[in-house]
C-alpha cells in the first residue's frame, strides 16, 4: 500500500526490480538503507528508497533474532500493466 509509481517512470514506460538493502533497529525502524541492485531507472530506484521509509515503523523484529539491528536485502518489482 506505500508502494506508488513513479509518474515520469510510468510515462517513460520502465520497469525494472530495485534490490534494496536496509537496517532496521529493535523497535523496526529503518536506521539504513542504499539500493543494492539498481533497476536501470533512477525514478524507480529513488521510490523504492522512499518506499522503505514510508513504510516503517516495520513490525519489531522477533526477540530471538539476536543484534542490535536487522539486515534485510529485498527486491521491489515495479511492472506495467
């Protein structure tokens, strides 16, 4: 539901998967993230950057993943339909 296309990408016709790379702490807030694989679109690649932050507070992460953060890398496909 955070997820949005971006309009100059839409009308550009690009797709593409961002691989995004983020941390989130022990109350699952986002405390970093960078593009891991870039999608070929700067317009897609800076919306899934914004999705992530949009998106948070993510649900805690559980009490027997042990650290101060979490590591997540995920991919975030943006189609035409």
């Amino acid at each position: 539901r955070n997820k949005r296309y971006p309009p100059e990408a839409q009308s550009r016709r690009e797709q593409g998967v961002v691989r995004l790379f983020f941390s989130l702490d022990r109350k699952g807030m986002v405390i970093a993230s960078r593009v891991a694989t870039s999608s070929g679109s700067t317009s897609l690649d800076q919306e899934a950057m914004a999705l992530v932050r949009r998106a948070q507070p993510f649900p805690a992460p559980p009490p027997d993943l042990a650290g101060a953060h979490v590591d997540l890398t995920v991919p975030i496909r943006f189609n035409l339909r």
